[in-house]
C-alpha cells in the first residue's frame, strides 16, 4: 500500500465501502440461487414422478404384506391404478363421464364413497330423495319470495344470482338448519364427514359436504353453479358468462374474493394464472376429487397402499392439479419406507433361521461324533481288544514294547 492511500482514510473506506458492496450483492445472488435451484429441483421432482415410480417393481417389494399379488408381466404403478379402479362403485363412477344424459355428482359421489368397506352397501335413495326435496323447496321458496314486494326489491337491486343465493341459504341454514363442521372437528377415518350421505344422515357438513351439498341442489334447479378447489378447500362459484363470483360454502355461501382464497390457501402467481388452482372443475375432476378425498380416509385409517393407489388415479383423471401428485409422491415414501422396514424384518428373520440351522447342524455334528464314539466303545468291548489305560498296567508292557508270548506267564 502507498504512503498516499495510508494518509487517505477516505480512499480506505470508500474501497472497503464497495467491498462489503460487492460481497452483498453476491450474497443476494447466491440467495436467488439457491431459492431458484430449490424450485426448480421441487418442480422437477413433481414432473417426474412417474420416471421416480417407475422404478417400483412388485419383484423387488414382493416380501411385504402391503402389496398384493402381482399378475405376471404388469407393472407396479398399471396394478395400482387398476387395484384403485377395481373398488366397489369407482368402475360405475367413471362410467358417468360419458354418461348421455349429463354428469350426476352426487351420484358419483356415493359410488366412489362405496369403495370404503363401511360405505359398500351404502343406500343411495333416501339420499336422493333428501337432496331432491332439498332442491324442491327452495324452488318453491325462491319462487314465493320473488312474487312479495321486499323479494322484488331484492332482486332488482341484487340481481338474480344473489337473490337465488340468498333463497338457497335461507332454507338450507335457517329452515333446515344444516351446520358446518369447523376443521378442528373433522374426522376423516369417518366417511360421512368426507361424502354426501353425511348431510342427509347427520345434518352436518365439511368444506367438501358442503360445497357439494350446493353443487348438487344447483345441478337440480339449473343453476350455473361450479366447484372449485384450492390445495387443501373446496368452494364454489357462480359463472354465467356475464356475472361470476367465488361462494364460501361453509360461510353461507358469503362471496370472497380471488385475492382472499390465493392468500389463504397459498395459491401461488403461477399456479394462479396456469390454472392449476381456483379454476371450474369438469366432471372428470370432480371424480379425481372424490376419489382423492376418499385417499384422505385411507391415511386416516392407516391404509398407506390404498392411498397410494386412489392418489394414483386421482393424479390420472387430473393431471393439472399438482397438489395431486404432491400427495402422491408424499404417500410412495411413506409406503417405500414401511416395504424397505418389512424388507428389513424379513432379513432379520432369515439371518436368524439360518443361524438356527447352523446351530442345528453343529448339534447334528456333535451328536454324530458321540454316536461314533459310543460305536467304537461298543466294538472295542465286544471284541476284547484292551483299552490303552488297561495295557500300560498289563504285565505284558515291558515299557519299551509289547512282548509276544502266545502262552500266558504264571507270575505267582
């Protein structure tokens, strides 16, 4: 260093200024790095699940109970997507996507909740009915209450949207008195807190209940009335071309915002705008919908292979969602952790039948051993040959060998 920048404190500082400068900006952008490297290997991970389980063979996890019985020559992930779609009522559930006649949700809702053994031989009629006369009566509610002076001042200042909204609302929470169950509460080893039968059996209902709940009495009156989804809510909106509006099912189906439910459930700029998120369900969604609440009972209930399977074929009918295959890829682990811990039972299990017959067979050898020498025993006694404790007191050891003599020496 010169005398000049030694007498100059203010050259010293001004370098020392644009060094701490320098190592800040790059600190900042080894931040952006990483977090860029993190998303991208967090993305990649989801893009290429199915390269990650395809690597899954029944042959390699066959020891494990978890897995069924693998036909020959069928990949593991083909008999998982068909173990999911051989449940009861799910083949019949995705019939309805062709059905002619339009697409029934609640129907398909119950078809897919008989997949669990409480539900098999669940009674849709008086379901139907409850429903039916559900959507009947704020029919006639919504029609009574348009003919008076305050339901047509109503109308006119709200819009028909709102006043049909408000009429629903009216019957199913202050007539009907059907409450929600908050999420604190829900259970979902209990499939009436999952499914449709639970309002018409136990006039309660979860965010799923209840969305549905208002899906379905709209599909009845022909109201343009869709589901939508977050990561972890179901709500609904009103979309007739030219009025649209998000409905909290669970808050009497209060309107909210797109802002309030993206900041809520964490909805990402990106998963916002590609659609992933927020977005009017088709019917082969709602089924993948269905079908991945009913996962959410087999985790509740410890069933770590059926959830991996129903996530499977969730993944499949809506490939958009991504919390699908986040679930999904979160479930393989869980189930590759339980059949690499049942792999290691078995190898345990083994080492100790192995070590068992090892011990058997030295026991065999030493047994063996001690027959012979009992069979020498016996043949030395039987033929009169002398033991060799008995020979060395013989009078006929001389101590420096056997002496012959064919005759017996009397040494009285």
């Amino acid at each position: 260093m010169s005398n000049r920048q030694a007498s100059d404190p203010k050259a010293i500082s001004g370098r020392e200024l644009a060094s701490v400068l320098a190592a800040g900006l790059f600190a900042a952008l080894l931040g952006l790095a990483f977090a860029g490297y993190g998303y991208f290997q967090k993305t990649k991970q989801v893009e290429t699940l199915e390269t990650s389980l395809a690597a899954a063979r029944p042959e390699h996890n066959q020891p494990t109970q978890a897995l069924p019985v693998k036909a020959s020559g069928v990949s593991f992930l083909e008999q998982a997507l068909a173990n999911a779609k051989a449940r009861p009522g799910t083949h019949e559930a995705l019939a309805l996507l062709d059905d002619p006649h339009g697409f029934d949700a609640l129907r398909a809702n119950l078809l897919i909740a008989q997949g669990i053994p409480a539900c098999e031989r669940l009674d849709a009629s008086p379901i139907r009915a409850f429903y039916g006369q559900l959507a009947e009566e704020i029919r006639r509610h919504a029609d009574t209450l348009s003919r008076t002076p305050e339901g047509q001042a109503y109308l006119a200042e709200k819009g028909a949207p709102e006043f049909k909204m408000a009429c629903a609302n009216e019957v199913i929470t202050r007539t009907r008195k059907i409450a929600y169950v908050d999420n604190d509460s829900i259970q979902p080893e209990l499939p009436w807190h999952l499914f449709a039968h639970g309002i018409a059996t136990e006039g309660r209902g979860t965010c799923v209940t209840m969305a549905l709940l208002w899906k379905i009495v709209a599909d009845r009156l022909g109201w343009p009335l869709f589901l939508r989804h977050a990561p972890t809510h179901l709500y609904l909106a009103w979309d007739d071309g030219a009025y649209r509006a998000n409905l909290e099912a669970t808050d009497s189906a209060k309107p909210v915002k797109d802002e309030e439910y993206r900041k809520r459930e964490k909805v990402s700029e990106e998963d916002y705008k590609e659609g992933r998120y927020m977005r009017n369900l088709l019917p082969k969604e709602i089924v993948a919908a269905f079908v991945a609440t009913r996962a959410c009972h087999w985790r509740a209930v410890n069933a770590p292979m059926k959830e991996f399977e129903d996530l499977l074929l969730a993944a499949e009918l809506d490939p958009r969602t991504p919390s699908y295959r986040m679930n999904l890829l979160k479930a393989w682990r869980g189930l590759r952790g339980l059949m690499d811990r049942d792999c290691e039972k078995l190898a345990g299990a083994d080492a100790v039948a192995a070590a068992r017959r090892e011990q058997a067979r030295q026991q065999g050898l030493e047994r063996a051993l001690a027959e012979a020498e009992a069979q020498k025993a016996r043949l030395k006694a039987g033929s009169g040959i002398p033991d060799v404790k008995q020979l060395t007191h013989s009078p006929m050891y001389t101590g420096q060998g056997w002496e012959y003599n064919p005759k017996p020496t009397n040494r009285e």
